[in-house]
C-alpha cells in the first residue's frame, strides 16, 4: 500500500493549480505503481517528490519499506526486482529499508547476482541495524559498497557482541566487489563512564577483530570499576585511574593497525612532560596499557602495530606514524 506521497514546493502559484499541474507528482504516480506491483504484500511505498521551480532541482524519489516480518527471500526478491522495474525516466527507486532500521540506498540497482543480494538481505536482517550504501562511480573510484554500522547502547561486552554480528559471515567482495566498513560501539550513556570500540576497514573485517574485542571486555571492565573507585582530586600522580578507553582497528589493504586511546584523570599536559618517565614505567595507566597490548598482541587478528596513548606525550606500545 502507499504510505504517503510528500510534495515539496516553492510557494509561488496558488497550491490547489500547483498541485493540479506538477509534472513530478503526475509521474509519480506510475512509479509509485510499479514499485507497489514489486513490493506486494512484502512492504509498503512511500514517494519524495519536489517539484521544478526557480533554483530549485525537480526529484522524485521512491523508498521501499519492507514490513516487520519479512524473511530473507522475499527481501532478496525485491532488491533483485528493483532494477527491472519501470519508474519513469524521472522517478526512481533510492532506498529499501527494514524494520531494525537498517536500510540500503542506491542509485544504481544493476549488475548485482542473487547471490550478493542474499549476502546484503542477510545484513538487512540482523538485529543490530547497518546502513548500507552502494557507491556512485563518479563520486566514489575506491569502493563499491560502504556498510557502516553503529551500536549506541549496552555495555562493553554487548557492544563486543554488537560489531560481532554486524561483521560476521564470509567477505562480501567476490560478490559484490570493493567494501569500506565503519562498524563502531559508541553508548551515549554508560556506567560508570563511556568507552568506544570500532572498526574503520577496505575490507570485510575479519571475525577475528570481533574475538579480539571480546579479549578486551575483562580489561576494559576491570578499569570501569577502577576508574569508579578512584575519584578525580586536581592533583597528578602514578595512582590516577584510567578515565575510559577507546579502541579502533584500522586495517588498510595489508596493515592492520590498533590504536588504544586511554586519557588518565588528572594528567595534563604539563605533568606529562615533567613526569614521562615515572608515568610510562611505574603508573597505573602503564600497567594497563601493558595488559591491553598483551591482549591484543595475544588475540587471533594479526596486527601490524598496537598503540596505547594516555595523552599525547605518554605513548606504549608501537612508536605512532
């Protein structure tokens, strides 16, 4: 069924005239139809339309939403359907979106196989939410495809869990070509303080990162309740907790490299150089970055570099580029 038709238009003419005579609304309707005999029961169909004016660009824009139930088949059905259907030479299908809300955005709907629309249907459906993309070669030579996914809640261990599903499952490219990825736990709220871990990647991420995260959480936990017990008094020393910790990968081409931001309460800049080397052999914070790098170093992904930075003097780990 049609959920609505928006008109956006510049005031100019009476609205009732306007409307009556708009060539985007007019060709929207056809769209709209051919959209609705693909999507069938599977969904429903809503139209963007902004109608020619002075300075302003005409669009007529077609966005699929699948309703709450709908399984990996019938998605893969319409997302293969789509480039096959008639919209008119000036409306055309943009977007599917599923309940999570996941969705995926393209202008162009060709040249995909059953099989990476499967691939892509699977993504669609997981419980943690992606928006995918789908490259403009004019705008974009470097990639095909970008999924980026962002967990904004749970603790540490389920945003571990969170980029875990996102990630898992075999590469996307012998399907669907170049990927760039941008996965990432980032809570707006957290107890006691908010940490971050993400992946920033021109591949599909290994699922080794995701068990590497996981050898993190008992770490990063431990200095949650340390950072908890440990209160901020004004005053640099040694004993400062750790006031939270975030956690990128970056892997490009053949490098992967992590880097562990872990900012310490109380130390300024000014304590840092006067005290490096107190702090980076004897602090509380250097016994933690040395447990962060063993675990990373000891994990299944295959690092290249790993970089613990308390503040920008105070550096472990691999000397930073």
């Amino acid at each position: 069924m049609i959920r609505g038709v928006v008109i956006a238009a510049v005031v100019g003419l009476a609205v009732v005239v306007f409307r009556a005579c708009a060539p985007m609304t007019v060709a929207s309707w056809s769209a709209v139809s051919a959209a609705e005999a693909l999507v069938g029961d599977r969904g429903e169909v809503d139209a963007y339309i902004v109608e020619p004016n002075i300075n302003v660009m005409p669009r007529c824009e077609v966005r699929l939403q699948m309703r709450e139930n709908v399984t990996a088949d019938e998605l893969v059905e319409v997302l293969s359907g789509i480039d096959g259907t008639d919209t008119g030479s000036t409306c055309s299908i943009v977007s599917v979106r599923t309940e999570h809300p996941t969705s995926l955005e393209a202008d162009d709907w060709s040249g995909v196989s059953d099989e990476g629309w499967a691939l892509l249907a699977d993504r669609m459906l997981r419980s943690e939410w992606v928006s995918i993309y789908r490259a403009d070669e004019q705008s974009d030579a470097a990639r095909d495809w970008k999924i980026v996914g962002v967990k904004l809640d749970g603790d540490t261990a389920q945003g571990a869990a969170g980029i875990r599903e996102i990630i898992s499952g075999g590469p996307l490219e012998p399907e669907l070509g170049r990927t760039e990825w941008d996965v990432h736990w980032n809570p707006s709220r957290a107890d006691p303080v908010p940490h971050e871990m993400g992946i920033i990647s021109d591949v599909t991420p290994p699922i080794a990162v995701a068990d590497m995260f996981d050898d993190l959480v008992p770490i990063i936990e431990r200095i949650s309740a340390d950072t908890a017990a440990h209160q901020q008094d004004g005053v640099a020393d040694i004993g400062d907790a750790v006031y939270n910790v975030q956690v990128w990968v970056n892997i490009a081409g053949d490098s992967t490299r992590v880097s562990i931001a872990m900012p310490v309460r109380d130390w300024g800049n000014d304590d840092m150089i006067e005290h490096e080397a107190e702090f980076l052999a004897d602090s509380r914070a250097a016994g933690y970055a040395a447990d962060l790098i063993a675990a990373v170093r000891g994990s299944a992904l295959e690092v290249d570099a790993v970089t613990v930075i308390g503040s920008d003097y105070l550096v472990w780990g691999d000397a930073r580029e």
